[in-house]
C-alpha cells in the first residue's frame, strides 16, 4: 500500500489547518504528514486509527493525538457515520515559538475525560469549529 505525504494547509492567518467532518465515512489513505495532530471524535463508535502500526479504536468523545511524521490511516464501519474534528499544528510555527518541540514526542491516546485537561482541550477545539463555521 502506497504512503502518501499531505500537504497541510493552515488556516488563513492560523498556524494550523482545521478539519471537521460530519456525516463522514472514514478510508483516509496512509499517510503522514509534519505537524501534530490533534483528533476529536464529536460521535461515532469505533472509529479506527492505525498510527505506526498500531490500530486504536476510538469511540465518540475520545479525544487523541498524532505525533509529527507519523504513519497513520483512518477506517471505520462501511454503514455508519462518525462526526470528527481535529487540527494539524503547523510544525514550522512550533519550532520557531517553541524551540524546544523539535524534541517533543507526542503520546496522547484516551485521555480521561475526568481531567480539567481533556475539558479544557474539547471546549477550545469545539470553540475553534464554531469560529471556522463563522
């Protein structure tokens, strides 16, 4: 199977490129790309992810992240339809405000949803859906 590199564009002005999917019927072909990614699943059961090799089953209100350069794909149930959000964080933007990133190696996977963290994390991705929509 081919791996594909995605060309992110940002939002006009942001240092990310946002994505919302409703009514969506996952087969998104393998690829990477250089920013981080942050995934929301708004609704759905059992979305799928492979991410280096490895499959995670998300379910909706799972929130998970997606290191830079990492090989990933998503797949889902042919008959149902999941509602999915997330942002690909422009990786030149995070080297040069946080110099630091270069050495970051993002792990996110099932965060509780009992965190002040993961509330914090869903309002702004639901507040950055609402401004897009806008």
């Amino acid at each position: 199977m081919p791996i594909a590199y995605e060309e992110v564009n940002n939002l006009a002005r942001l240092p990310f490129k946002f994505f919302k999917r409703s009514n969506y019927v996952p087969k998104a072909p393998t690829h990477w790309h250089t920013g981080i990614e942050i995934d929301y699943l708004v609704s759905g059961e059992d979305f799928k992810v492979v991410i280096a090799g490895q499959t995670h089953h998300y379910n909706s209100g799972d929130i998970w992240a997606i290191d830079r350069t990492q090989i990933h794909a998503a797949t889902g149930h042919k008959d149902r339809s999941y509602y999915v959000m997330g942002l690909i964080i422009d990786n030149n933007f995070l080297e040069k405000e946080y110099t630091s990133s270069k050495n970051w190696r993002i792990k996110m996977d099932h965060i509780s949803r009992d965190t002040a963290s993961y509330r914090q994390l869903r309002k702004n991705l639901i507040t950055i859906a609402e401004l897009a929509d806008q």
